[in-house]
C-alpha cells in the first residue's frame, strides 16, 4: 500500500487539479503557514494545503458582497446555465476526483466515482429547480390593495463541509445557494481539503464569477467563529456531528443567522419476520457498510424479529466475511480505512464493551493486520440497549444486531435515542410498514431499500439530528426570504 496514492496523483490527467492554495475572490491565495494531507490508509503525507489567516475570511466576506448584486439580477435560467456547466465538468473529470477522494478520504474508488456523480447531479437539480421558486399573490382583505409575497436571495452564505462525503456535501449547499441567487463561502473539513479546491477550480472553469463561490482553508475554529460573528453572513449550513453543531448554533446565535445542519444519526435497521431474509441481509450489509461504515445514515442498531433472528445473524455474518479490507485505491477493496484516528478508536472501545458485556463477535474484531486506521467488518450478536454501541453512534463498520419480539417495543426501542435522521424497515405488511413509518420519529424511512437519498429527496433529520432540509425543492429555503407587499390605492 506504500506511496499507492502518491503515485495515483501523479498520474492525475489533470495535474492542476491537485491545488493547495485557496480560493478568493476568483484568484488562488497562498497563505503563511502549511497543513499536511494525509493517505489515511498509510499515515503518509501526500500533500500541503495553504493555511490562511483568519482575516482571509474578512475578504471573502468582502469578495462575496461585491458580487451579491451581480449573480443575484441574472436572471434564474443564465445561473443554471452556469451550474450545468459546473456539473459537467465535474462528471468529465470524474476519474481524477476520485482520484483525490480516495486518496485523502479513504473509501473505496468505486464509491468516490458514485458520489461524484451524486454531487453533479445537485447542481442539475438546484440548476432547474432555481427556475421554479415561484411567489404567491394573497385574496386580499383591504378594499384596493394587492398582496404579493415573494422569495428573495438572503445574501451571503457559508457553508462548513465534512470529510465523508467532501464533494457532494458542498454541491448539495452551493448548488442551492447558487441557485437562490447567493454567494458561498466553503470551509471544508481540513482531512480532505483537496476535494474542495479542486472542484472550485472546475467551478471557475464553468465561469462563476468571482466571489461567488469560494473555499477558504485555515484553522478550523478560528474561521467557523470569525464567520459566525459576521453580522454579513445570512445563511449558515454545516454538516457534521451533534456536538459540533450544538456549539456552531450558538456562535450563530449571536446575529440571529438562519441555520440549516445536518447532525448525527443513529440508525434503526427493522427487520420483521414476514420480510424477505435474503432481502433484508443484502439491504442491511448496503445500508451498514457504505462508505466504511462513516455514514450518518449507517445502520447503527440492527433489531430483529426473534423468530428469525439466529438465521439473519447467521447469514449476515456470512456476508460480512466475504467484504474485502484494502486501501481504497485497490479496486477489490469493499471497506477501506477510517479516515480519522478518533474513528477506529471509537470503533475498537465499542467492540470491548459490548464484547466484555455480553455480546457475541460472529465476524471481524477489533484489530486489523492493514494497521490502526483499518477496522476489519465486524458483526455483533445480542447486543443489549444498554451497551455503548446501542446508545451512541459508531461511525465505522461495526454492526450491532439486537433481538426483538414485538412491533411496539421495537418502536420504542428505535425511538429512544435523541438522534431522528434515518431509520430502515424490512416488512412484507403495507399496514406495518405504513405505520412504522408514522411512528418511526425520523426525518426519513426507508421501507425494503437501502436506498433514498438523491437530489429530489427532502434531505434532514428530527430531534438532535439536525434543523432544515438539503436537496428537493426545500432545499434552496435555507438561502432565501420571503418578501410580503402590500400594494395599496390602486383604485385608480
């Protein structure tokens, strides 16, 4: 594995794809000092990326209110135009941005692909969708007057990204903010800054203007608080973890900004006994494994009907063996690294918990002969409510399956948690899977699939698990307000 994803950005088509100053106001800074990029695979640095000062926020503050006025009077159809463009070219470099992806992220380069076709598809989505904001006019009950509302750009946005999904995390904010007719300002995760400026590099190429899409790196704490405190900055989205976002919220507080996050989860994996088990295995290793299990939508707690769950367990497990461990690079590889050190310790606690509390290991364990970044696929049987890996979310391919008898206590059980993103059921009963869905207190069910997001989609999550909606025709409210006039004396 040595040096494999050096060698793999040296053979970039596009060399200049691999850029490590950052974007400002339509030019490439270089800042004073430098952050190492690391393989997570090999601990290897594989690249240095500008750090800016915090006061490089200020000028893109700057940059992005001189070209509020312009991007917002083009008209809808000329700013997706543009975006079309972005996504296009995003889709003809494909290779290479996996490439990065998979080099500083850590998946497997057959999902890297997949998600940058997700990403290009957001900004064809929000492209079009940003032609059919439509207003309303109000039966009015003031003898002469007219009442409109209208939807407006809010202005300046930021938008703070993370690290598991570093392309189509902004895509899914800037294509809507874009759209909406706002400039946005990208902090993204400091594990894979290279995703971000290689795609504001293909975004210059689509011929945004300048400052109105642009990536700054730099200490993470410093430029998250300095465009918080920005009474300039209207709109603010972060992806991440809910505790991050509890403290992000009430930076944001302090100038009243409209906040969308995408916080934890802490998935329920519902199978019944009347669902198809084969079915329900394939969908569970689909809905725990992807993206090495570092998904805020990674089935977290597997329940399954007693009468069937020694035969899932056993064939799940079957399954689990059969996953491939490598770097990402290696196209064999199913579950590549954890991207951060934090990540694999987490998963390695969790399994000698639940372990030397009672649960049983029917594939993978804790340790990894690839080395301490690598959690091999491990499955977990008769994992109790009790035990950390019931309570607190993973992030990694450990999969923890708990018995279950009843449909009511199985819904009590997947509600207890203060996390309500996503939750999954395996049913052949359109009454039960109708009501486990009213039930299910969650942003999204999915039902016999592991499968729902994409760009249509009403993407967030309920309770502790984050405030608005990404993708869909919800997606572009979070960067826009509605404007209420009232036209009177027109009886003339």
């Amino acid at each position: 594995m040595k040096e494999l994803a050096k060698k793999a950005l040296a053979s970039l088509s596009r060399a200049e794809l691999l850029e490590h100053r950052s974007y400002v106001n339509g030019s490439w800074k270089t800042g004073q000092g430098k952050m190492s990029v690391i393989d997570p695979a090999t601990n290897e640095v594989i690249a240095h990326v500008d750090m800016l000062s915090v006061y490089a926020v200020d000028a893109a503050i700057d940059a992005a209110l001189a070209a509020l006025n312009g991007w917002r009077e083009l008209v809808p159809a000329a700013r997706g135009a543009i975006l079309r463009r972005w996504a296009a070219l995003l889709r003809s470099n494909s290779e290479d941005l996996s490439i990065i992806m998979t080099s500083e992220q850590g998946k497997p380069i057959k999902e890297s692909r997949g998600e940058i076709e997700y990403a290009a598809n957001f900004l064809e989505w929000f492209a079009a969708e940003g032609e059919r904001v439509y207003g309303e006019t109000i039966p009015s009950h003031l003898a002469g007057s007219r009442l409109t509302v209208s939807w407006q750009p809010i202005g300046v946005t930021a938008a703070i990204t993370p690290w598991n999904f570093p392309i189509a995390m902004i895509t899914r904010k800037a294509g809507a903010a874009l759209a909406a007719g706002c400039p946005m300002i990208v902090k993204p995760a400091p594990e894979t800054p290279l995703c971000a400026l290689a795609i504001a590099k293909l975004a210059d190429e689509a011929g945004i203007p300048a400052g109105v899409f642009q990536v700054i790196n730099g200490d993470a704490a410093d430029m998250s608080r300095r465009l918080l405190d920005a009474p300039d900055v209207r709109s603010f989205s972060f992806t991440g973890s809910t505790t991050v976002g509890r403290l992000l919220l009430r930076q944001s507080a302090e100038t009243v900004k409209k906040v969308s996050m995408e916080l934890g989860g802490h998935a329920p994996f519902i199978v019944f006994d009347d669902a198809s088990l084969d079915g329900a295995v394939n969908g569970c290793i689909d809905a725990k494994f992807a993206t090495s299990g570092q998904d805020c939508l990674a089935a977290n707690r597997i329940y399954v009907q007693r009468t069937i769950y020694e035969q899932f367990v056993e064939k799940f497990a079957a399954v689990v063996k059969e996953l491939k461990v490598g770097h990402g690079l290696d196209l064999s590889s199913d579950i590549g690294p954890m991207t951060r050190p934090s990540v694999s310790a987490k998963c390695r606690d969790q399994i000698g918990q639940a372990v030397s509390a009672g649960a049983r290991i029917l594939a993978g364990g804790s340790s990894s002969p690839l080395g301490h970044q690598f959690v091999p696929p491990t499955v977990l049987a008769d994992v109790a409510d009790d035990m950390d890996i019931a309570k607190e979310e993973t992030f990694g391919p450990v999969a923890a399956i708990l018995p279950f008898d009843s449909e009511a206590e199985v819904l009590q059980r997947a509600n207890n948690s203060e996390y309500g993103l996503a939750a999954y059921v395996y049913t052949n009963s359109l009454n039960r899977a109708m009501r486990m869905s009213d039930r299910l207190e969650y942003g999204m069910v999915a039902v016999n699939t592991p499968r729902f997001t994409g760009a249509p989609i009403p993407f967030g999550g309920w309770k502790q698990s984050g405030l608005g909606r990404e993708g869909s025709r919800h997606g572009m409210a979070d960067y826009m307000e509605q404007k209420y006039t009232c036209f009177g004396n027109l009886k003339d």
